[in-house]
C-alpha cells in the first residue's frame, strides 16, 4: 500500500473492513493500466495537444492523415516521426466526457503536432507510443508522397516498402559516431573513360552531375562505383547505391571495404536477417553512416545530406517492386536526385530505353568509353544462324554447332566456359517463315497469336488478324518460335566426361567459380563470377529469348547476353563468345558490335512512332471483366488517354505457382492498357486512383489491380 491509504481509526474495525480497503487499493491501482486504452479523462499536452497521424491503412479512400489528442503523459516520448498505436474505426457515437472511445487498435505513424486540429468532433487520444525511435524524417515522408502520387498508391503503402519493421534489440543498441570524411580517391580505372575522371572530381568538389554509365565489360565495375561513392563521402555528402540481387551487392560491399575501410558503410539486403537489417537501417537513420549499398527496398534508404544515387542494371526485373503500389528503383531514384539536387548515376554494362531517353531528353549526360578501350576489354562474338545449322551435320545430330564444339574445347584449355541457357517459361509466339520476324498487329504492333490454332489476334488488344504479311519481307506464312537445344547441357557433359559441369539457375545459384577448366551451365541472371574471367562463353536458344511476346523482348535479350558476355576475358586475352541465334536479328548485331546503346536508341525511335513507353505514359486495369468495364467506365480520364483492350489475362499454368499478374485459378480476368502523352502521366495517375478510392469506399464491386508503368504489356 501506499503512504496515502486510508487507514480506519474506529475501534472494532475487522477483517471486512480491511478487505473491503484491499480491493479499493487495486481498483485504484489498476486505473493508469486503463488509461492507454481511452485516456479518458487525463489530461492533455500543454503544447501542441493535437496529433496528426497517417494510419497504417492502404486503401485509397484512407490516404489521409487523421487528428488524435496528445495525452499529457505520452507529451514527451509523442514527436513528429515516431511509432504509434490508435484507435481506429469507432464512428463519432461512442464519445464520453469529450473523448471518443472505442475502435480497433492500428498502427500508424506520429506526422506532425499541432495547437488546433480541423476537425470539429471529438479527438480519441493516442493509444500509445511504439518507441520514441523517430524513424519517419520529412525527406523520407516527402520522397514517399511523391512515389505515392506517381503511381496512383496511398502512402501507408509506400512507408511499409520505406521503413522497414521494427526490431527492438535492434533498436535498444546505441549506433556508432560518424567517421571523418575520408579522402578523395584516384580515378582508378575510371581513367578508361574519358569523363570519368571528370565526373568524379564533380563528385568530390561537392557537384551534382547526372550520367547514364554504359560500363566496359570485365570485373572492375564494383571497384568504379566505390571510387564514386568515396568521392561524393568525401565532400561530407551521402552515397546510396542499388543493386539488383544479394550477390552484386555483395561484391560492391567488398569493393566498398577495400575502397573505404570498416565502419563507413552499411549493406541492407533481406539476407541479413531483420535484427541486422534494422540495425544498419538506424544507423543510416541516426548519421552514423553515411554510404550505403542494397537491393531494391534500400532504395528509400535515410541517408544524411545525400549527395549521390547509383542504380546498377536498370533493367533487372527486381528492380521493379512487386507489392503495391509497385515502384520501380529508376523512378525513385530519379526522384531522389530531383528533389534532394544529388548526383544521379545509372549505370551497366548494356542500355535500357529508359536510359536512352534520360540522355536523349538532356536529363543525363552519356559516361562511356571509346572504341579503342572497348576492344581491349570486350570479348570477340560470333554467331551462328539457321542457315549455318541447317549445313552443320553435327548441328543436325548433337543439337550443337561445330563452331560452338571447338569454342568450347580451346576455351577448357585455359579456363572455365559459361553455357547460358533460356529459363523455361518462355512462351513461343508466330513469326514469319521466311525472315522470322516476330508477326505484330498492324494496329498496336503487339504480338500476334493463335490461340485456337486456326484464327489470328493481337495478345494487346484483341482485334482479330485475317489478312496478315510480314513487313519486312512480304512474306504469309508463319512458324512457331520454336527453342532449339533445350538439352544442351546433357550433350556437352556426354561429349567432355573428363570435365567437371557445374550448374547455376534457379534452385541453386552459384555466386563465384574457380580458375579451373569446368563447364558451367547457367541460366540467365545467375551466371557466377569466374576468377581471371571465363575463356570463352557459349549463349544458346537465341530464338527463345528474342521471340518472347513482349515490347522489351530484344531489349531484355540483349542485356541477358551482354551480362553473360562481360564476364569472359578480354579479346586480347583469348576470351571468345559465340551466340546461337540468327545473325540479321537487331539485338545479335548490337551484341556482336558490343553497341548496346545504339540499340537502345532504335527502340527508343520505334516506341516514340507506336506511342509505347517510355515515351508515353501507360497503365494496366486487371480483373473480372465486369469489374474492369465498370471502372473504367466511371474513371475521368484525361481526354488524351487511349484504351487498347480489353484483353484476357491467361491463368496459371498446370503445376506451375501462380505469377505476378496471373488470373486466380478458376476465373477469367481480362486487362485493359490506358495510355496517354508524355506530360499526361501526373493526370492519369490521379484520375486512376480517384476511380479506385471511390470504389474502394463504396465497397461495391470486385476489385481492380492497378499498375502505373507495367513492366510486362506483351
């Protein structure tokens, strides 16, 4: 009991008495137990008694902040950026003494205070503060607002993809102090490009130049963006770089220690584990570091006066976030150098048609090398077509060319050789029989297929095909894309018995390999490292990658191939790459010439004369049919925006998992694609998702998925 019970003086007083005093002790002593619940009738913060919170709500119709009063305990520990818990859903009758009451308990994030609030009802009160760790800055808010409006989300969703979840042991552990400014690094082997040495010493003297970096093949590219990084720390600025998996990470986080030391950096990748991950996060957070490396969710990392963003390989389909409202890196990055006037850095060793246009547009300048350089790092790349398998009889009986046999042969006298081989999955489209161009509908230029086999129509929107011939040749009969050689690695293990094989895909990734004669059978993306670099390489079912019914299909087979080919030795050096796919193909010849640039800029001109992205702004609508008609009749859309489609969405295949996109088994969904002019894009994006928010609130209806810039509209 306390010094302030109340003890009875009256003699005769017994044990009810004592009782009866007991259990009013614990009624009193239970009373602050109560009060995080209500807070009813405490009393508020003297300062600022109005707390504006963003609830942890999704839907488009809660994207808003909300009003709670500020009890006067939690006065000190409730400040702008912190965790909190509230009561949510009660409605405006449950309000006793002032207060309202009642709701579930969510959480949420403390905005802002405020001496008055705009709402004229009555306030709930702030359940409780989760830690007085404030985690949400206004960078970070703004950053997330921005990316919210973009891509017609609500920001409660893009702080779960900003603010990663909390780990209080994490969170209890102090961070170290800042290190001092290390000092400028020499250009390294930045010297082989002719602004690179520029460009870093624009980094270390406190500039913001903006670059699209195409980087010459061979293994230097982690140790160049540490130089770039180390630069830009150097001038008291942060640095951020991300990359598309944990094993690039892992060789820039080395270049990083090697560059800069211990202590000056911190990796944030899922491979972390969530204590560790937290850890490093708060002390990018606090200002301990200043330099950080990570895959796609580092991307809205809090660095402290950022100086500097590095995107590595761009076209990396992990870059583009698979959770609502689905971002993509490049665009939040882009957006972070916009609004924080930092230094922007895109970089790889092949060019994405979004990186074409930043440097068409002036946004960046291009940051690569000439000729000469390129020849010494580059690999020498043959090829090998249809016409030459047709008169190969070792083609015709092993499924391999002789070319590609005696490549693979003088390359294991000095070296492992890397086989790449397609992913299942890719689905063969029509082509021409006589020039295998791809067939493509002559109103939208989408892919032609015959899903009955018999009638024609476009995969994009749906119009039927009875008169098709090929543009390129006239020609009016087609073939399917067939996939050549799917067992390839079988007969190259069969024909070299004495030579270790080695694989990397999807089960099992390889992250490096030895300098040892080995064959190693990858598929695409998880090609390992080889130490010294690979003797020679081997790209394999060309038509299986280039016939992919997708907009960025040669896009995206080039950069496969390039990526491959650029860990394979030098020219010079012996390194050699032969590719089977047909020669007279735009992607092969880019390859051959290594100019992945000049092949970006053709696709660039072709999607400016078909109206496609990225010159113009797109958006997907998927669901039940009647659901997406239903929207899109009651969006207000631009008076620009043109709907291609609807279109039906094809199901999950027989024992395969269920993609991204993929319809629910057992039901039909259909897409519709919205696309408008460049300069459009801020409209379309609010109009989509005022459509959805008012669905959402009247809760009638199936749902609609909305996607702003879909990566995948083939």
């Amino acid at each position: 009991m306390s010094s302030d019970d109340e003890r009875s003086d009256e003699p005769g007083s017994g044990a009810p008495e004592q009782l009866a005093l007991i259990r009013e002790t614990v009624r009193r002593a239970k009373v602050p137990r109560a009060k995080p619940r209500t807070w009813r009738g405490a009393a508020l913060a003297e300062e600022l008694p109005v707390a504006r919170v963003l609830v942890n709500k999704g839907a488009l119709h809660l994207d808003q902040y909300f009003d709670y009063a500020v009890p006067e305990e939690l006065d000190a520990d409730a400040q702008p950026g912190v965790r909190v818990r509230v009561r949510f859903g009660a409605g405006g009758r449950q309000v006793r003494g002032g207060r309202r009451e009642g709701g579930g308990l969510i959480d949420g994030f403390l905005i802002e205070r405020r001496a008055t609030s705009d709402y004229q009802g009555a306030l709930a009160a702030l359940a409780y503060v989760v830690s007085p760790e404030p985690v949400l800055g206004p960078e970070l808010l703004e950053l997330s607002r921005a990316v919210a409006d973009r891509y017609a989300g609500s920001l409660a969703d893009v702080l779960q993809l900003a603010v990663p979840p909390r780990n209080g042991r994490a969170e209890g552990k102090p961070s170290p102090g800042p290190l001092p400014p290390p000092p400028a690094p020499d250009p390294g082997t930045w010297e082989r490009y002719a602004q690179g040495p520029g460009f870093l010493r624009a980094l270390a003297e406190g500039g913001a130049p903006r670059a699209v970096w195409t980087a010459l093949p061979g293994p230097h590219w982690p140790a160049e963006i540490a130089r770039a990084m180390a630069a830009t720390l150097a001038s008291g600025r942060g640095a951020l770089v991300v990359v598309p998996d944990g094993r690039s990470a892992g060789r820039v986080d080395a270049a990083l220690t090697a560059v800069l030391g211990e202590g000056r950096h911190a990796l944030l990748t899922a491979d972390s584990g969530p204590e560790k991950r937290y850890r490093q996060w708060l002390a990018v957070r606090r200002g301990s570091v200043r330099a950080v490396v990570g895959t796609r969710a580092a991307m809205f990392a809090p660095v402290a006066d950022l100086g500097l963003v590095v995107l590595w390989d761009d076209g990396d389909s992990s870059h583009s976030d698979d959770n609502a409202p689905f971002p993509h890196v490049r665009e939040v990055l882009e957006l972070r150098a916009a609004h924080g006037r930092c230094a922007f850095l895109l970089g790889g060793t092949s060019c994405t048609v979004e990186a074409a246009q930043l440097v068409e547009s002036g946004w960046a300048l291009p940051l690569r090398a000439d000729r000469d350089q390129l020849r010494i790092a580059a690999p020498l790349v043959r090829t090998v077509g249809d016409a030459e398998l047709a008169r190969d009889g070792a083609a015709r009986s092993a499924r391999l060319p002789s070319l590609a046999w005696q490549t693979v042969r003088d390359g294991l006298r000095s070296g492992p050789v890397l086989v790449q081989v397609p992913r299942r999955g890719y689905a063969p489209r029509l082509a021409c029989e006589r020039c295998r161009e791809p067939a493509r509908c002559r109103h939208c230029a989408g892919p032609l297929q015959a899903p009955d086999q018999r009638d024609l129509d476009c995969a994009w929107c749906g119009r039927a095909e009875t008169a098709w011939s090929c543009t390129a040749c006239g020609g009016v009969r087609l073939r399917a894309q067939i996939v050549g050689a799917r067992r390839t690695a079988e007969e190259l293990g069969r024909a070299f018995p004495a030579v270790a094989v080695r694989t990397s895909g999807r089960d099992h990734v390889l992250d490096s390999v030895p300098d040892q004669p080995a064959l190693v059978v990858s598929t695409p993306g998880a090609e390992p490292v080889a130490e010294g670099g690979y003797a020679a390489a081997l790209l394999l079912d060309g038509w299986a990658m280039v016939g992919r019914p997708d907009l960025r299909a040669g896009e995206e087979a080039l950069r496969r191939w390039t990526a491959a080919a650029a860990l394979v030795r030098g020219q010079p050096e012996g390194g050699t790459v032969v590719i089977v796919a047909e020669p007279t193909l735009r992607p092969v010849q880019a390859l051959v010439r290594w100019d992945p640039v000049g092949h970006a800029r053709r696709e660039l001109a072709e999607r400016a004369e078909l109206g496609f992205p990225p010159v113009s702004r797109m958006a997907s609508v998927t669901g039940p049919p009647e659901a997406v008609a239903a929207y899109l009749a009651g969006a207000e859309l631009p008076p620009e925006a043109e709907v291609l489609g609807p279109v039906p969405v094809p199901g999950a295949g027989t024992g395969r998992p269920r993609r991204q996109g993929d319809a629910p088994s057992g039901e039909t969904w259909e897409r519709a694609l919205v696309r408008v002019p460049p300069g459009r894009g801020a409209a379309l994006a609010a109009a989509l998702k005022a459509a959805q928010a008012a669905r959402t609130a009247r809760g009638t209806g199936d749902p609609v998925r909305i996607r702003i810039d879909p990566p995948d509209i083939g």
